[in-house]
C-alpha cells in the first residue's frame, strides 16, 4: 500500500513535470516562431528599401543623362512641385525623365525638350487634379497623344483631330 502511493505520488510529479515541460517546449517554440517572423519581416523590408534606393539612384541616373546640362534646372522644378503640390520627388523626376525621353527622340533639343517636360508635368498635375486622376496616367495618356495616338486624351475631355492640329501648328508658325 505504502509502495503504491509512493508510486501514484511519483507519477504526479513526473505527469506535472512532464506538463510544465510541454508547456515551456510550446512557449519556446512560440517564441521561435515569433522571432522567425520577425527576422524575415526585417530582411524583407530591408530588401524593399535597397531597392527603392536603387531604383532612385537609378531615376536620378537617367534624368541626368535625358536631362544632360538641364538638369540642375529640372532638378530645382521637382523639388518647386515637391514643396508646392507634395508629389514626391521621386514621382517627379521619374515623370520628367520620362517626358524629357520623349520629346528628345522626336528631335526637339534638350533645352526645349526641358521646357515642354515640365509644362507637361505641371500641365499633367492640374488636369490630373482636376480630373481626379493620378499625374503619372494623365502623363503617359498626353506622351501617347504626342507620338499620335489622340483617342488617349478623350477620357481626359481633350479631342485632338488632324485639322485642329494642323490649324494650331499654321497659327503659332510651325509649319507654312
């Protein structure tokens, strides 16, 4: 009798041992898990940050080169818009660059080019405003007309037609 209650009282304690065990097993391996989550969270929004700094270094590269001697000029309009309108700077080179990468390929020459980029850029951010529509698209739907495609416009309440063009280009004496 004595033997199995000291048997019964034994086993207790190694069940409540082996319980505390279990439960401390399970609250390391929560933590494990917590920890994991952590880490890659960590690594993953490093690796967001190492690219959106290469790819700003990477915009910044291409404006200087589209840009060439005019940059520091366009440089100084995105930051006016930056200040002035709160589109980031980033955005805003990216849009320039890109504008400026259209109109020098069309044989305007950089200085013009710089010109027309950012009365595009301003332009693309009050329509955009004023239609609700973020700048980038109202950009990329003007850049599309530019190079001939018109029916990009006509969401924007802008209809280009040939005659219209024609008329506007004889008017400021582009063509004869």
């Amino acid at each position: 009798s004595n033997q199995s209650r000291k048997f019964a009282r034994e086993s207790n304690a190694a069940s409540n041992a082996t319980a505390v065990m279990r439960k401390e097993v399970s609250q390391l391996r929560n933590n494990m898990l917590l920890y994991s989550f952590a880490i890659v969270g960590t690594i993953s929004a490093m690796g967001k940050f190492v690219k959106a700094a290469s790819d700003a270094r990477e915009q910044m590269s291409q404006f200087n080169v589209v840009f060439g001697d005019f940059a520091p000029e366009a440089e100084k309009f995105a930051n006016s818009m930056q200040s002035s309108f709160g589109i980031a700077k980033s955005e805003m080179v990216a849009l320039l660059a890109s504008l400026q990468d259209t109109f020098v390929p069309l044989g305007f020459s950089r200085e013009k080019a710089a010109e027309l980029s950012m009365a595009m850029a301003q332009l693309s951010i009050d329509v955009g405003s004023f239609k609700n529509i973020a700048t980038g698209d109202v950009a990329s739907r003007m850049t599309s007309a530019i190079i001939g495609n018109h029916e990009a416009v006509r969401s924007l309440g802008i209809a280009l037609t040939e005659a219209t063009i024609k008329e506007e280009a004889l008017r400021t004496g582009m063509i004869s």
